[in-house]
C-alpha cells in the first residue's frame, strides 16, 4: 500500500514568481535543494542535492520532469537514491490564482511507503513554508527608467 502526502499554502506572489522558483535552477537553491540540475521541460533531468553542514551530501534526489505547464503545474518523477528502500514516487506541484494577486500552491507526493511518508510529511511541511518565504522576498517593485530628451531646468521645475 502507497501514501500520498499533499500540502497547500497561498503564497504572497504572483504565479509567474512562484512557478519561476519552482523551475529555476538558480531559484531553487535559495529554498530548496543546496545543488540542482534541472532541465525544466517534458522529459527533463532533475537532480537534487540537500547537503549537510560539513557539506557531504545528506541525499540525493534524482528524477524525470513528467509535465510542466507554465505558471500551473509542474511534476516530476522523484526518488531519493541515497536510501536504496525508497521508493520510486512522483511530486507535483499546482499553482492556481488566489485572491489579492496571490497563489494557492499545492504539493502532493504520491507513492510513499512506510517511514518514508512521515519523513517526506515533515519535509513538505517546512519547504512549503520556505517557498512562501522566498516568494514573498524575491518579488520586487518593477521600476522603469525613462529618458527624457530635455534641458534639466526644464524636467525638474515643477
């Protein structure tokens, strides 16, 4: 018999920033894994490395991209090889519009046995909330620059 975990959080950002951070390489270790390879398409590699403080690898998660539609959905086959006993399992994230310009994001992780489904329980609950964190301060004010072709005296004597 397989578990399947899932966990929801509305995030303070736009789809486009969580999705982004998601699926970028460079994102992704600012919440998540501490190395990543991604090739964010249908098809792609993942590898994830989640390293101890002494900077040995704690474990390794490797993995195909099984779907990704931009600022909605992205899942990918996910199995930890550093325990031979894990499972192969799949993890996908949703991303759908919540209210005030936020995102409900949803993961489930599905195929779980035994410990694992406690362990991976344990770890969604506080990655969720890192990705929150990290959406929240990543998103920045877009400020455009405009170059005015007139005498200064001109700009600035209102």
């Amino acid at each position: 018999m397989t578990e399947t975990i899932e966990k929801s959080i509305v995030i303070n950002a736009p789809q486009a920033a969580v999705f982004k951070a998601l699926t970028s390489e460079n994102d992704l270790t600012h919440w998540f894994p501490n190395q990543v390879k991604l090739e964010p398409r249908a098809g792609g590699a993942v590898e994830f490395r989640f390293l101890r403080a002494d900077g040995t690898v704690d474990h390794r998660v490797v993995g195909k991209v099984l779907e990704i539609i931009p600022d909605r959905k992205f899942s990918m086959s996910w199995k930890n090889t550093s325990d031979p006993d894990f499972p192969d399992t799949t993890v996908t994230w949703t991303l759908e519009p919540a209210a005030g310009g936020k995102t409900l994001v949803t993961v489930v992780h599905t195929g779980l046995k035994g410990k694992w489904a406690k362990d991976v329980n344990e770890g969604w609950s506080y990655f969720t909330v890192q990705l929150a964190d990290y959406c929240k301060n990543s998103t920045k004010e877009i400020r455009k620059t405009i170059v005015i072709d007139a005498p200064h005296e001109l700009v600035f004597s209102m």
